[in-house]
C-alpha cells in the first residue's frame, strides 16, 4: 500500500502544524489548506521546520467548489477538519461568519464524502466549550452541552452533523471534544499565550503591562503537541467514536499568572477587587496586570476540567505534559524570542 494522504484544513493555525508535524513522522503525505497560502509567514510550520514537507493549498473552507476539486485531485485517506474561527470573544462580534465556517463547512464536507465512492475518514476539531454552563465537576462523552457563545453553538451544531452522518450513513466521522491545549504556537489572542508573550515583553522593556477580563475563569489547559496524537488514534480506532481529550486539572487564569511570575522569579503582589485588581511589580513598583472591562465576554465558561477515562481506556491515550511544565515551556519559549 502507498503512503496513506491526510487532508489538513487549518494548516496555518496550531493545532494544524503540530498534526502536520506528528502525520509526517508516520510517513503520510500531507495536503494542508491555507485560505491565504501566497502569504510568505507560514511562521508555525517555518518553527517546525516542516514549510518544505507538505503540499499547501489554497482553499476557504467555505468554498464548495474548491471543497469538491480537491478531493477529485487528490486521493485522500483521513481528513482532520481544523479550520475554525476559533477565537470565542471574536464569535461575539462576528456570529454569523462564524457559524459559516463553523457549523457549515464540517456538514459541506460531510456531504462531499458521502458523495465519494471510497471511504473517507473525517475528524471534526469539537470542543468543551460546548459544555459551557454545565452543572458538573467533570466533563465527559455523556454530559449534557449548554455552550455560552456563537462559537460554542456552531461547534455543537458540527458536532451533532458529525453523529448523525455517522449514524444515517454509516460512516467513519468522529468528532474528538478536545479542551484548552497550548503551546508555544498559541495565537497571541489567547490568554496564555497574551500572558506569556505580555510578561516576557515587560521583562525586556517592550511593554509595560497587560490588560485582561475574567481572571477567575477556570480551564483544563494541556500542551497542543500531546493532544495531536489523540486526533490520529481516532481515526486509526477499529469504531468510529468520540472522545473527550483532557488532563483531568484545572486552573484559573489567576493561577497561571501566578505560576508564569515564579518563574521569571518576578516578585509580585495582588492588590484590589474587581475591576480594580492589579498585579504590582515590588522590585519597580508598577501595575503590570490590570483589569479592562474591554475583555469580558457576554458570557462566558466558568470552569471546564475534562474526565478523559474513555480516551485512556480505549486509545490509550494521556496527556504527557502538566500545567507546570506547559507553563514553563510557553515563557522560556518566549524569553528566547526576547
Ligand atoms: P487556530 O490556531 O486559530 O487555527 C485555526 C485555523 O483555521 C487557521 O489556520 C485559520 O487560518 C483557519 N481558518 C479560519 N477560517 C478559515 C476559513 N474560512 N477557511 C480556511 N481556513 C480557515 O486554532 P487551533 O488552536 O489550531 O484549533 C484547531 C481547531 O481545534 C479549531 O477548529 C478550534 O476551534 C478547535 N479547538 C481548539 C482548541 C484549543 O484549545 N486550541 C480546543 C478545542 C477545539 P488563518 O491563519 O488564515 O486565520
Ligand atoms: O484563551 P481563551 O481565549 O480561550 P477559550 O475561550 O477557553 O477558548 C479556547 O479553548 C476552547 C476549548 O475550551 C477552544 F475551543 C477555543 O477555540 C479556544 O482555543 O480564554 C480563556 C479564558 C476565558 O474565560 C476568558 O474570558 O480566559 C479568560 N480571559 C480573561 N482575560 C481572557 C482574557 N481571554 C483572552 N483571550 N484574553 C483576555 O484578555
């Protein structure tokens, strides 16, 4: 048998260049999408040194008809559907598009591969967002979705596509419900990776503080090159099932500053309530985190901590790499680039 094709949409994003790394090492031929592959900064892949190994192609994920030719040019064994808005404060802004790209694209591409006369995998990139306001101390494959944004509720409506295909069409869909995973890769939009790119910065003297929203969110944060795996093992797995990808702790927001300042051996205190807390800097005695009410969502997920039993039971999967470490790796990883 030739070598098995993996279709990638998302390529550019993090998730997208860590797959695409891990695919290669198991001798797949990668065909990744870009919505803009002219554009010289593919920086992730340029990280991984992998920009030279895949086939890139330009495609919207909410073009049919770029959807349809590349499955009549290329031979392709799995897809791993990344592409997404994915950042939830945007999908406030932005609904409608979001839900486009979300929701109606992954049924776009079930529809094509309905259509096709040989057998498709499919991944869909489901999240716990969908979880949002649940009533329980742990997350898994059966507790109820009550997701809190356009984001959460286009990606509910991609995942019930995803297990009615599955089930009316006997196909091999599956959906991995991934939690929050980071790395180095982070886009900067998001939280951990505005703190750690925010606090290195202040270091250097290229910034001087950081503005943020709810720091009393709690979320089960794991690393992005470890949760990769899991999306393969799905689509390897003998039945086509989903699987909640977790680390089973959580932190709040807080807590990962806190452990970001250890670190950098910043010595720091918290003053204040509300709107009116900061984070003081005792060596210079300047405000270096403040909150903005610019950054509070409409609503948002209070606290998510995955229960990822069925995952570590069936696929033998478990997160190698713990909050500590994740930290650490992100703020060493940008005090290099400092
Ligand atoms: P990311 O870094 O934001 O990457 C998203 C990718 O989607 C980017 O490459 C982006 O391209 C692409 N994209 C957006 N709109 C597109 C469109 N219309 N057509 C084609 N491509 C489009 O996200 P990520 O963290 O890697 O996450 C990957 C997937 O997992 C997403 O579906 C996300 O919702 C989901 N997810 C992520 C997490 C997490 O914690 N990271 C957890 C659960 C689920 P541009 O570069 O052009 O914007
Ligand atoms: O880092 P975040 O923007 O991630 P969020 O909203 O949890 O979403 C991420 O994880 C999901 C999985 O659960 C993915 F599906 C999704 O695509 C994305 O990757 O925010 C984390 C928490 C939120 O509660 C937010 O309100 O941090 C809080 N926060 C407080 N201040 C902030 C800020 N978030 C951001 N991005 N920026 C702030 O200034």
């Amino acid at each position: 048998m030739g070598k098995k094709i993996a279709l990638i949409t998302g390529i550019s994003g993090q998730d997208g260049a860590y797959l695409a790394n891990f695919l290669l090492k198991k001798n797949y031929t990668i065909i990744g999408t870009d919505r803009r592959s002219a554009r010289s900064d593919n920086w992730r892949l340029i990280k991984l040194n992998i920009q030279n190994k895949v086939i890139i192609e330009d495609l919207d994920v909410t073009e049919i008809n770029n959807l349809i030719r590349i499955f009549q040019k290329y031979k392709i064994n799995e897809v791993y559907n990344l592409a997404a808005q994915s950042f939830v404060k945007s999908s406030f802004e932005n609904p409608i598009q979001t839900s486009i790209v979300n929701a109606i694209s992954p049924l776009t591409f079930l529809e094509i591969i309905r259509n096709q006369k040989r057998k498709i995998k499919f991944y869909q990139a489901s999240t716990s967002e969908m979880f949002g306001k649940h009533k329980t101390k742990k997350q898994n494959e059966t507790t109820n979705f009550y997701p809190r944004s356009p984001y959460g509720t286009s990606k509910t409506f991609a995942h019930y596509s995803v297990q009615n295909y599955r089930e009316a069409y006997k196909m091999f869909a599956v959906s991995g419900i991934l939690f929050n995973h980071e790395s180095p890769l982070r886009g900067e939009e998001f939280i951990t990776r505005k703190i750690s790119i925010g606090l290195t910065n202040i270091i250097s003297g290229k910034q001087n503080k950081i503005k943020l929203g709810n720091i009393y969110a709690k979320r089960d944060w794991g690393f992005a090159g470890d949760y990769v795996e899991a999306m393969w093992k799905m689509l390897q797995n003998k039945y086509p099932k989903d699987y909640v990808i977790a680390t089973g702790e959580n932190h709040s927001v807080k807590e990962f500053i806190n452990e970001a300042t250890k670190i950098l051996n910043l010595k720091t205190r918290w003053m204040g309530k509300g709107l009116q807390e900061k984070l003081i800097n005792l060596e210079t005695k300047k405000i270096i985190i403040e909150i903005d009410k610019k950054y509070f969502r409409p609503t948002d997920v209070e606290s998510l901590k995955g229960d990822y039993s069925k995952a570590k039971r069936e696929l033998k999967w478990r997160p190698k790499t713990n909050f500590k470490s994740l930290v650490k790796m992100m703020i060493k990883a940008d005090l290099k680039e400092n």
